[in-house]
C-alpha cells in the first residue's frame, strides 16, 4: 500500500480453508476500499496458508503473516494489532462474511463520529465484528461493538 488506510481489518486464521475464501471475497468486493487486511495464521496445517497468499499476491490492501508454531488464539489476535497501521481497526473472522450488501463497509464515515478511544463508524455492517479501537489512542482499552454503539448514539 502507497498510504496509510483508514481502517486495519485483522484476521486471525487457523484451518479456515473451507470457509476463507467466501470471507476474503466479501470484504474485498466492498465498496469502501480505504482499507487494509492483516492476516495472521496461527500454523494452520490445511489450505489456509495457500489461499491467504494467493489473495495477497493479487490484491495489495492484503498482508499475510504466518506463526511458525500454535502460539494460541489470544496470541495471534495480539499479532494482528501490532502490524496495523490504520488509526481505526477491527477484527474479521475468516469464517464470516463482511455483509451481504457491497456497501456493508461504507455505510458510515468513521471520522464523523466516534469516541476519542474507540470508534465503530456508524452505519457499518460488520457482524463478525468482534471489537473496534483506535490503536493510537486507546491507551490499551478495548472495547466491544456493543460498547461502541451505545457511544454513537
């Protein structure tokens, strides 16, 4: 990527090769493209590893990253916080998809509203969306969806 993106998407992954690639498509077919896609496999030991480079090869907004050993689930979602690069971020599952709409990302604007800690634009259909932060000023809060919403309100 020649910039920084607005939004990190971060993708923790291990043995999702039935379901990955429906996943992969569905954020990436969406109309808002001011984003990038960490991936970070946790030693998956099917075709994870296999499709995750061949969607980095062809799309640029995507990064993989591979543990060389199980690190554990906490571990690699930790992984994927330290590698974006966006002020706004969100964790994706490579299982779910992003919407059924191609506007499901850019339904709102996230500099718009937000919270000074935590921000999840509103509009965005994210429902595998597990937790949004702004990694530069959380000061290490996390909060959930849920949280989120309620702030926007």
């Amino acid at each position: 990527m020649d910039s920084t993106p607005l939004v990190s998407i971060g993708m923790p992954v291990y043995n999702e090769e039935l379901h990955l690639e429906d996943a992969l498509r569905s954020l990436l077919s969406q109309s808002f493209k001011d984003f990038e896609l960490i991936i970070s496999d946790n030693a998956s030991t099917d075709r994870t590893g296999e499709i995750c480079l061949t969607y980095a090869a062809k799309d640029p907004r995507v990064r993989y990253s591979r543990m060389k050993t199980n690190v554990g689930s906490i571990a690699n979602f930790n992984h994927l916080v330290q590698l974006a690069n966006a002020p706004y971020f969100f964790f994706a599952s490579g299982h779910h998809m992003a919407s059924q709409r191609p506007d499901g990302i850019a339904g709102g604007d996230p500099e718009r509203k937000g919270n000074a800690d935590c921000t999840a634009p509103a509009g965005w259909h994210f429902p595998q969306a597990k937790m949004a932060l702004n990694p530069a000023q959380s000061k290490g809060r996390v909060a959930s969806r849920h949280q989120v919403a309620r702030w926007l309100r």
